[in-house]
C-alpha cells in the first residue's frame, strides 16, 4: 500500500522565510562566540598568571642564591683583609715594617687655619676678577 503518490510536484510549493528564527539563531550565534571568547581570553590570562608565578620564584631561589653568595664573599673579604692575613702577605711581596726615622709628623696642621684663610682670600680675587672680565 503507498500512502504517496510516485510523482508528486512539491517543486512549485515554497516556504516563507521564518525572520524572527533567523534572528534569533543569529543572536545565539553571536552569544555563543562571546561567552567562547571569553572562557579563551580568561584560559590565556590563567595560564599567562601560573607562567608569571613560576617565574616570580625562580627569580626569588635566584635571589636568596645571589644574597647568600654576597655574603660569603663579604666574609671571605674580611678574612682576607685581615691584619694576621695582610702581614704574611705583605712580607712575600718585600715589604717590611717602616722603621720610626721613616715615618715624618706634619707640622703643616699648626698653619692650617692660616692656610684656610689665605684660601678664601684667593677665592675671593679670583672671583673678583672673573667679574671684571664679565662687565667688560
């Protein structure tokens, strides 16, 4: 038994365009690609903030190595410079001790606040005649 006719024309039958159907799967569309941009951009910014905390504690590792190091090389600095350590090293390169008729006393401290004033008096002319090429 058939229900259809072997050779029907439907050719000439045309359905009518469904515009608030079509607006609305384009508002489902456009919705969909949003929220799909979305999870994307928060996915990247997530991954991008796990990189930068990985980073954050090699760079802090790194920096409690550095301190550490600087502060054994500060100790090996004061061990070095050390007078028990200086003497020794001192007398292999050929120095001695200086003996007291190598050693001079000043006696240029006795004329230091004449000295002091004799500069200001210069400093003064000096200026003075700075001035004087100055208004010519």
């Amino acid at each position: 038994m058939k229900r259809f006719p072997e050779h029907q024309l439907n050719a000439k039958v045309r359905r009518s365009r469904d515009t608030a159907a079509l607006s609305r799967l384009a508002l489902l569309l456009f919705c969909g690609l949003v929220l799909a941009g979305g999870f994307v951009f928060a996915a990247k910014q997530h991954f991008a903030a796990v990189q930068f905390g990985y980073e954050n504690e090699s760079l802090r590792t790194e920096r409690k190595r550095l301190l550490e190091e600087n502060q054994r090389l500060a100790l090996e600095k004061e061990r070095a410079i050390a007078p028990d350590k200086l003497e020794p090293a001192a007398r292999r390169l050929g120095l001695k001790p200086a003996r007291p008729g190598q050693i001079a006393i000043l006696a240029a401290q006795q004329n230091l606040p004449q000295r002091r004033e004799d500069a200001k008096e210069d400093a003064k002319k000096e200026v003075t005649k700075e001035a004087k090429k100055i208004r010519r």
